[in-house]
C-alpha cells in the first residue's frame, strides 16, 4: 500500500467557473464537513464492493470525524473498464480545475490501469499552491486484497486516517506539509496502519484476539531491521514493509505511554503551530529522538509476551 496515490473529493464546485466564489473565498480544508464522500467504480465493479468500501468509509468518518472533499475511486481487474473509468476522472480533475491537462492526468504514472494490474490501495492528496481545488482521492482495487478477503476493511479505514492526517495540515506548501507528516513511512503509514487495525478490532463480530494476531505477525519485520538501524531512516520502497509494520508497532508504543487521545486528537491539534517535533514533544513528553531510541533500544528487545501486553 504505498501511496503515490489517488485522493477523494465530494461535490465541490470549480472556481474557476465563477460558481460560490463567496465559499470559494473560504477554506474550509480541516473542517468537519456533512457533506459524505462521492463514489465513482468501474464498469466490472460489483455493487457490493461499493457498498463494503461505503460501509467501511462510514465506520471509519463516524469514529474520526467527516473530512473531504472526497472521492473514492473503485477499480476491478478489467483493464478496458479501467481506462474508461481513467478517461472519466480525468474529465472530473479538469472540470475541478481547468488548469489541469486532460493528456497530463492520462499520462500520470500510477494511473487506474496500473490498478487493475497489479492492485493495491492508495490515497492522493490535493492541497498546493498551484491548484485551484484541494481535497482526498482514495482509490481501491479488487486485488490485494480483494473485497473477498478481511484485509480489504481494514484497508479502507488505513486509508481514510490518511484522510484524517492530511486534513490536519493546513498548509497548502510542499515542504510545510511534508515537515508535518514527515517523508519516510514509519510516523504516516504506522499511524495509519495502527489506528486502522485498532478501529476494525473494536467491530462487532471480529474475533477477541485479531489485533495481537495482526500485531504479532508485524514483528517477522525484525528480521529484516539491520543491526542500529532506525525506522525512521527507511524510506518507501523495496524495505518499507519494516517502517509500516515496526512504524504501526511504534504508534501503539506512544499511545500506550501517553494514551490514545493524546496521539489521536492532542498532536493533530497542535501540528500546524507547533510543527511536527513540537506537536510531538508537547502530547508525548519526550522529543521524537528520545522515544525512538526507548523503542528500538528497550522495547524491541522485551520478549514477545511483553511486547503484547501494550496492546488491548
């Protein structure tokens, strides 16, 4: 699930049009909006697979607050079906802003047939300083996991926290916004990854023990940890599997010392004036540095009982 990815909007008018220039006037980025999530699928798509993403994202907005604009975008295994569908976003991302080329948004690297192939699931973000529309494009596929499989859940809300964290990042500059979420996985993805799987856990129905099922089988990443190597270091790519899983297990080690709100709600609420270390220091107590090297230096190394009494 890496994320070069495709973000959500809800029905939101162009600027550009000259329609609500008075709304258009005033963000509203970061803001509990009623206004729910747009749903766009390809033409092999099954109803139900719209319908579990639609549950999946309600459950998630219900537990964490409604922010967008968003879109979902659902990709099957067809790759005509997908191109189509490509053809369709394109047309919306220039309706949204016409500044956009139709040749550019076709041309994009990790378009909806790339999806169709190889699967997987991403969130793209729009907020810049060179757009005229910002919001959160979710995209699902029907591989990896397919709707068949329990992952796909838990997916779907991985994604939407990332939904979550961005909104919470005002900032429409590259480099602000990405001193606030950090570039390498480790914070973004374990964050995402943790809460997700917290959240299914808590689900009517799933079983007692699927989180410390989930979260010991994130611990096989300690195998391909080298010897004095921090999370933090590892960027996304080939090795990123071991900043997702030991990144998930680091969240829930911070939530454990200072409680689920304090990770939850106080650090998101301080992280745009504080910025990120200063976000960190006053919800956590101790610098991001100081809790990295307790994690790495004492609390990887506890037996595996140990480890799991932090989670619930």
């Amino acid at each position: 699930m890496q994320h070069l990815l495709l973000r959500t909007i809800a029905a939101m008018v162009l600027v550009g049009c000259g329609k609500n220039r008075d709304a258009a006037e005033h963000d509203h980025w970061g803001e509990i909006t009623t206004q729910h999530a747009a749903f766009y699928a390809a033409s092999d798509v099954p109803r139900s697979q719209i319908d579990l993403t639609r549950k999946w994202y309600e459950i998630a907005s219900n537990a964490w607050g409604n922010y967008g604009p968003l879109e979902f975008w659902i990709i099957g295994t067809d790759e005509i079906a997908a191109a189509t569908l490509d053809k369709r976003y394109c047309e919306l991302r220039n309706q949204k802003d016409i500044s956009l080329s139709m040749e550019h948004c076709l041309n994009r690297d990790h378009n909806f047939v790339s999806y169709a192939k190889g699967g997987s699931a991403g969130l793209n973000t729009r907020r810049n300083e060179n757009e005229q529309w910002s919001g959160f494009i979710i995209t699902m596929s029907a591989k990896f996991p397919s709707p068949q499989e329990e992952d796909y859940k838990p997916v779907v809300l991985h994604e939407y926290f990332h939904v979550y964290q961005h909104a919470h990042i005002h900032s429409k500059n590259y480099s602000e916004r990405t001193s606030r979420n950090l570039e390498n996985p480790w914070w973004s993805e374990g964050g995402a990854e943790y809460m997700a799987q917290l959240l299914y856990s808590r689900q009517n129905g799933v079983r007692p023990h699927y989180l410390r099922e989930i979260m010991e089988g994130k611990l096989r990443a300690l195998k391909d940890l080298r010897a004095g190597e921090n999370i933090k270091d590892i960027a996304y790519g080939e090795r990123s599997h071991i900043a997702y899983d030991l990144g998930a297990w680091f969240i829930a080690f911070i939530i454990h010392k200072s409680g689920e709100e304090a990770y939850r709600v106080g650090f998101f609420k301080d992280l745009n004036a504080k910025g990120f270390e200063g976000a960190f220091v006053e919800n956590f107590g101790a610098s991001s540095h100081d809790l990295l090297d307790e994690f790495h230096k004492t609390f990887l190394k506890l037996s595996l009982a140990e480890q799991l009494k932090i989670i619930p």
